[in-house]
C-alpha cells in the first residue's frame, strides 16, 4: 500500500482511537484517553512566556497532545512521560523490566540438520534455496521476540481552566526535572516531574502561587490485565499481570503506586464507574504489523477504578513507583508489592527538598563533566519546537549543543547500574505492541545507543549492557549447541527482556550470528577509553566464548582458502542474487577481526589462555580480507555486486571496519579508508535516523567537517513538518518536537548516534597498543559553520579527559588530563602538526594553538 495512504489512515485510526477513548464521564472533572496522546486544550492560552533561564532547555508555549511531544524523564529503571497538560495529565509509566511474555526457549533443533545443506547451497550460489531453506528450517519458534511494555499512565484531571496565560513547559537538562507553568485568575500553578537514581522513585510536585488551590482526580489506566485498584489511605495501588505474546503466556505480576503527599486540603479515596471498556485494539494484544515490524498505538485500556481526589491543598507531591516480578530473565519470583512498597517508604522518609537534592548531586555528577558551546544566536531564544522548524534556513549551533547534550540525559535516564540497557525506546515507550516490539536489535541499534558512553563520559551508563552480555551468554550457550553444535554463545540479530539468542523474523532479517560479538566489541571500547583491567576481567569470558563459537563456525571458502561466516547476511541489505543470506559479508570478518585482537591483547594484559589465544590468531590472519570494488567502492559482500546493487540502504554494516570499528584505520588505511568514502558517497546521505547518526560518525572519522554537517542537518530535520525522508519509510525522518529522534517512529539510537558523532567532529582517539602511545586527535572535522566554540570533559581513548577552545575555526588551546594513576604517553595531533607527551597520573597538560606546551 502507498506508504502516504498508509501513514494518514493510521493518523485517521490513531485520531478514531483517541476519540472513542475521550469518553467525558462525571462532568468536565474526569477524562479518559489513551496516552499516545493528550486531547488538546480547549480553553485559550495567551501572552507570551519568557524562554528559560537555563539555556539547557528544551522549552514549549503549549501543552504536548502528541506522545512525541511530551517530555520524558528517567532513572535508568523507571521512565515517565510528562505532556504538560493545563486541565489534564497523563504521565507515561515504564518500568524497564516488564516485558509481554515470560521465560521461553525458541532454539529450533532442526536447525543443526539444515546447517550443512544451507552452506553447501551458498556456496554453489544457489542464495535463493538457501535462504528458502533456511527460512523453512532454521529460524526460531516462537519466529518473533516479546515487546516491551509500558506500566500505564497516571492520569491527572484538574478543574476546568478557561483562560491559561504565559504557559511554558520545559525540560532543563540541567536538573533533568521536566516542569510546566500558567496563570489563571491570577495564580500561577507550577508542576515538575523528575526521575530520582538514588531513591528509584519517580516525584511529581504540585505548587500554586496562593494557599487552597491544589485540586485534582487520580487514577490510571494499563494496557496490561488489571487485577485490582485499590490502596491505603493516602497511596493508589494498582496491581496487575503482562499480556501474553506470540502465545507465550504473560508470567509477570506488577504493580504501580502513587502516594500523595499534601499540604493543606483533602485527600480522599473513591471509586469510580468505568464505562464498559472499548474493546482492546489489536495493538493492544500483540497484532504484528507490516514486516512484523511496525507496531500498533494504544498503551492503555483497562482504567483502574479506584481514584483519589485532592481538594484545596496548598500543594502535594506525588511518589510514583513500580516494579515487576522479573528478577532475571529466568527468573520471574520477584515480589513487586513489596519492592513498590519499599520505594515509597523510604521516599516518603525523606522531604521532598532532599529528594531533589539527592537527584541533582546523582544526577550532576554525571551530567555535568561535559560542557560544550557551539556558540548561540537568534534562535537559540525561540522554542525548541521554533527552533527545529527554523534549523534548516538557519545557522543555530545552541540547538546542536541541546540535541548532544539532551542525548547525554537520556542515556543516564535510561541506562544506570542495575537497570536494564536502553532498548529501541530508551525506557519510554507507550504502546502494548511498539515497534520492532522496542526491543534490542543487535544489528547496528543496540550498540550506537551505547557509542555517546564513553567519549562523552558517562561511562557508568554501560553496566548493563554487560550485564545483558553475561545473560546473553548463558542463553547464547544452548542456541549454539542446540542449532550448531558448537561451543562458545551466539547471538543473532535481536534480543529481549528474556535474553532470545535464535534467528527471529525471516531468514533475510536474522540470519545473523554476530550480534554477540559486536556487542562485546562495543564493550571493549569502554576499556579502551577507560583501561579499567577489572571491567576487562568481567568481559573477558564474553568474549572468549564468542571467539569459541566463530572457531568452530568459520568455513573455508573453496576458491581463495580463506575464512568465512556461513550462512549469514549484511545486515539486512539485499544482494543481487535476490536473496539477503550469503556467505563472508564483510561486516563479520571485519567484526571477527576485532574481536579476536581484543582477545589476543586480553590474553597478554590478564596473563590467560595463551594456547587459545595463538589458535585465534592463527584464525585472524586467514580471515577474508576487505576487499575494493572495481567501481572503487568497499565491497559489502564477499563476491564484488555493490555496482550492480548501487544500494542506497540505511545500512552502511561493511563500513562497519572504519567506524565504529577498528579493522580500518583512516591514519594507516589510506585506500580502504577512501573505499568507505566512496561507499558512503554512493549510499547518499538520506537516511532514517539511525541511518543518520552512522553517517555522521562516519563522516567525522573521514575528516569531512562539511560533509557532517549536512547530516546534522539531516539529524535535526522537523519531522512533524513532513520535510525529507528515509528510502522506504516515507518520509519524516529527523526530530520530534521533543527532540526524540525519528526512524520514523521514534527510536532513539538517531539521539545517541547524533550525540557520539557531535563529539566525535571535535575529538578523536586511538587507544594505546603494544608499543604505540595512544592518539588523540583534536578539531578532526570541524563543520565550517562552527567558527567558534569549546568543549571540556570529552573522554579519549588510552585514558585521558580532553578540553579545546578553538576561534575562526582554529584551535586556540587544549588540555589534556591524564585520567589513570600513573605516567602515560601520548601523541596529540592537530592537522599535520604532531607532538608526543608524558603527563603524570591525575595531572593535565595544556598546549597552545600550535600544539606547544604551556605547562
Ligand atoms: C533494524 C533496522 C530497522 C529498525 C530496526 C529496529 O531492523 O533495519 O530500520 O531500526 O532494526
């Protein structure tokens, strides 16, 4: 179907879903509606409120309706929404471990004996029957993974406003507290929301300039089971169960509180009526979309029929909390009463000042150790929504500083010790059936929400993602015995909150095994930044299985002799054969190639494993090498079809090599490294956001300020405004008002990818091997219209903290901090200009504009 007909009947469903749901029940006090959206406002906003103090802002002079308009906060396990909304409310809640489903095994046994039958077809270049063969015999049961849910939503009912005037919502990144204000027969009422680490809570505040004006309704609505709503006196609970999914029967329990805490004024607790409930879309109930891919709208159905009210309170603050059964992805005992109880009590201990102090000191902590000016403008002072629609005809670099930085918030918000990694979504996700089921796709997107981690230094934002890896492996251990009879783990192209390692989807699409190791590849960067041995031991063993299982999966390519993986794919590209499954892509041996030098480096700094660690050299060096094109390109695929393919794909997999691998050093690679370019070239610069922020990246590692920026402008495109596309997805590509990249829908590795790539413009790092100092690069592609500006706090490769300021587009002096605790070397280059230091444990080093050294 034509994708514009698509998209506006899916507007016209979203609308018609959204309208049923407004069901007006007792008077103009109680609304109903799902929170993909907020019905608009109804009554007038005037005046004109100032921006911001905080230029760290992202600001607004009218409440969200949209989804992507609302404003999120996170602790790296709980995730609210905000939509700023003048007489209603609703506040999005995740929690990051309620997953559709429970436990499950989806190896497929018959696998193993299709495996050989699949490779010989391969390599008598029968694709198609492979892939057919493949498709029929060797892909997972369930074919699908289980979605990511959302808890539900708080819904808020104020009493009717008339007349809202200066209103402004706003995130400040600064204190991640998402806020909105108005004044209305001369009160002014304020709300903030923010997301605490420390206490695992989520608070609301609700303040007005004069005594007795606080009123409001509390409830709230799931797309998941209800099995009741109740609570104490002064505490909403709802308890509920996870929907089943791809007939895997729903295994968790959960629950959500909110305790209202109020000054002056009534609370009591009531009951309402609930109207029979519309029937459950089919989003709402795990229909699969187009691909089995696109996902349904509609999070919350089910309304809870118990509801506070609050009258003539001189303020309140709301202790939101949930948890879930899931204590592992095997184990689902967990006690969610007990947990939620234990949040709010010891919450509620403490005054609502100490909660946020706690916050901010948590929370800056982090955030603050980087600060970047790209210089500002005129439109640095509208509103961010202004702003994105402004940004292509205007030059407004304070907005490129809020995208990397807001890309900074968001990875704290969703991905801290103890929490689960980000997934597609982060951990802000409003659909009972969301796309790509808001999964961790394995293939490029899981890993580019991880590449800010480190160089913009937040690097305590990756723990889970080893922990995931650690799951992964034990889960990865029986997919490859049972489908390989091999050793080691694999993963392929997917995973989920119950850790599925088996192909999933469709040959063409998970046919892949080298997620596992792509994985533990962007894990070893966070010891190259950091050369943290400890975190090195606890990723050793990741690694060493991933290198056992491709040793006793390579294949001996009949004509050269070399190494390959088989049966396997690039990444969802396909080749000219009409299929996607092929042998030897290039993304895998380049993978390999990484991987298996980070084992053998390992081996030597931990002192184990020499014997495994010769044997997986020996493997390495009779790896299919990278390979040029006739038409000068880098070849995707093992055979030289990139000419007659001429693909335009989002995916750029066999460039891989260059960024955000290793395999190809644009210092010593010259002619790959301009392969890559002309790749790059050939593939365009349109892409879906992630698409985009691998462009970016990409393009900073070949130096080409100019070029980047044309992706940053394509990063930044207003989606909502229609504007440029992506091949295939019709269009929208860029921004939501909320700054949420879009693929289209939202999926936020395009914020991440954005945010790595900013930094990566400015600084750029090779860790130290065996007798080579490490490298770091300063102003490698500054975009032309960045004449000016200053970083500090950027993390480099080989351990060390970078600042530059730069004028006229020319460096104006830098510092560089040796991070560890003893002397180490360094090269600094700057253009063609280099110089070679020793800085001291914990001490810095400042240069000058021509790279001398002040001190
Ligand atoms: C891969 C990509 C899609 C999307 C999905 C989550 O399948 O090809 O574009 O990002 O992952």
């Amino acid at each position: 179907m034509n994708r514009d007909i698509k998209q506006s009947m899916m507007t016209f469903r979203n609308f018609w879903v959204i309208a049923c749901m407004a069901v007006v029940i007792f008077g103009s006090f109680q609304v109903i509606f799902a929170a993909t959206s907020l019905p608009a406002y109804t009554g007038t906003v005037t005046g004109e409120a100032p921006p911001p103090d905080e230029p760290l802002s992202l600001w607004y002079r009218q409440p969200a309706t949209a989804w992507t308009s609302a404003l999120p906060v996170g602790n790296g396990k709980q995730g609210a929404m905000m939509f700023g909304g003048i007489d209603t409310e609703a506040i999005c809640l995740n929690e990051d471990t309620l997953w559709a489903g429970g436990p499950y095994n989806p190896d497929n046994p018959n696998a193993l004996e299709a495996l050989p039958q699949a490779r010989q077809l391969l390599f008598e270049g029968q694709y198609r029957e492979a892939e057919r063969l493949i498709d029929q015999r060797m892909m997972a049961n369930p074919r699908a993974q289980l979605p990511y849910q959302p808890i539900g939503d708080i819904l808020l009912t104020f009493p009717k406003v008339d007349t809202a005037e200066n209103y402004r919502r706003e995130l400040n990144l600064r204190t991640a507290t998402a806020s909105m204000q108005f004044t209305s027969e001369g009160v002014t009422y304020k709300r903030e929301l923010f997301a605490s680490y420390p206490d695992n809570v989520i608070v609301m505040r609700l303040t007005a300039s004069k005594p007795g004006q606080i009123n409001f309704k509390l409830s709230m609505q799931t797309g998941e089971n209800i099995v009741n709503s109740d609570g104490t006196d002064d505490t909403f609970i709802l308890n509920g169960t996870n929907i089943s999914s791809q007939n895997i029967a729903g295994a968790l329990k959960f629950q959500s509180r909110a305790k209202i805490i109020h000054t002056g004024g009534t609370l009591t607790k009531g009951t309402r009526e609930i109207p029979t409930p519309p029937a459950p879309s089919a989003g709402a109930r795990g229909r699969r979309g187009r691909g089995g891919n696109r996902g349904g709208r509609g999070g919350g159905s089910n309304q809870s029929t118990s509801e506070y009210s609050l009258e003539g309170a001189d303020s309140a603050v709301i202790l939101i909390a949930s948890a879930t059964s899931y204590k592992k992805f095997d184990d689902v005992t967990g006690d969610p009463d007990a947990l939620a109880s234990a949040i709010i009590k010891k919450a509620s201990a403490k005054s609502y000042d100490t909660l946020l102090k706690d916050h901010l000191e948590d929370y800056q902590n982090i955030f603050n150790r980087v600060s970047l000016d790209l210089g500002t403008s005129e439109d640095a002072k509208l509103p961010t929504d202004q702003q994105i629609r402004n940004f292509p005809q205007s030059n407004n670099p304070a907005l490129v500083t809020l995208y990397f930085q807001y890309g900074r918030f968001l990875l704290i918000g969703s991905s801290r010790p103890g929490s689960q990694p980000a997934n597609l979504q982060g951990v802000w996700n409003s659909d009972t059936n969301p796309s790509w089921g808001s999964k961790y796709t394995i293939n490029i997107n899981a890993e580019m929400n991880y590449w800010p981690t480190d160089n913009t230094n937040i690097g305590e934002c990756i723990e889970p993602l080893m922990a995931m890896v650690e799951d992964l492996q034990v889960k990865g251990a029986k997919t490859a015995k049972t489908m390989y009879d091999a050793r080691g783990w694999v993963a392929h192209h997917n995973t989920d909150g119950w850790r599925a390692t088996a192909p999933i989807d469709g040959a063409q699409f998970g046919m892949w095994p080298l997620g596992g190791v792509w994985l533990c590849n962007t894990l070893w960067d966070h010891y190259e930044f950091t050369q943290d041995k400890n975190f090195l031991k606890r990723l050793y063993p990741a690694m060493k299985g991933a290198g056992e299982f491709f040793l006793d999966t390579l294949v001996e390519e009949p004509k050269t002799k070399t190494l390959v993986t088989s049966p396997s794919l690039s990444p969802e590209v396909p080749h000219p054969q009409n299929a996607s499954v092929c042998f030897g892509p290039t993304i895998d041996q380049q993978l390999l190639r990484d991987m298996f030098a980070h084992i053998i480096e390992a081996s030597k700094i931990l002192g184990v494993d020499e014997d495994f660690s010769k044997e997986i050299a020996e493997t390495r060096a009779k790896l299919a090498p990278n390979k040029i094109s006739e038409g000068g390109v880098l070849q995707e695929w093992f055979e030289d079809w990139d000419m007659i393919s001429r693909n335009r794909n989002r995916h750029v997999s066999h460039l891989y090599g260059l960024y955000p691998g290793q395999d190809i050093s644009y210092y010593t690679d010259k002619e790959l490294s301009e392969a890559v370019r002309q790749s790059l070239i050939m593939r365009g610069d349109n892409a879906t956001g992630w698409g985009l922020g691998w462009r970016l990246n990409l393009w900073a590692r070949l130096h080409d300020g100019e070029h980047a920026y044309i992706i940053v402008r394509n990063l930044l495109n207003d989606a909502e405004g229609g504007g440029r596309g992506g091949r295939g997805f019709g269009g929208g590509s860029g921004v939501y008002s909320n700054l949420f990249d879009s693929h289209p829908p939202f999926q936020i590795d395009g914020n991440f990818g954005g945010t790595a790539g900013i930094a990566e413009l400015l600084v750029q790092s090779v860790a130290p091997r065996d007798d080579k100092a490490a490298l770091i690069e300063l102003l490698p592609a500054l975009p032309p219209l960045w004449s000016k500006g200053k970083v500090s706090g950027l993390l480099a490769r080989g351990g060390f903290e970078v600042g530059l300021s730069w004028t006229d587009g020319k460096l104006a002096g830098a510092e560089i901090k040796n991070t560890g605790s003893s002397s180490k070397s360094v090269d600094v280059l700057l253009g063609d200009k280099k110089v070679s230091l020793t800085i001291d444990g914990g001490k810095t080093r400042s240069l000058d504009a021509q790279l001398s050294n002040v001190n």
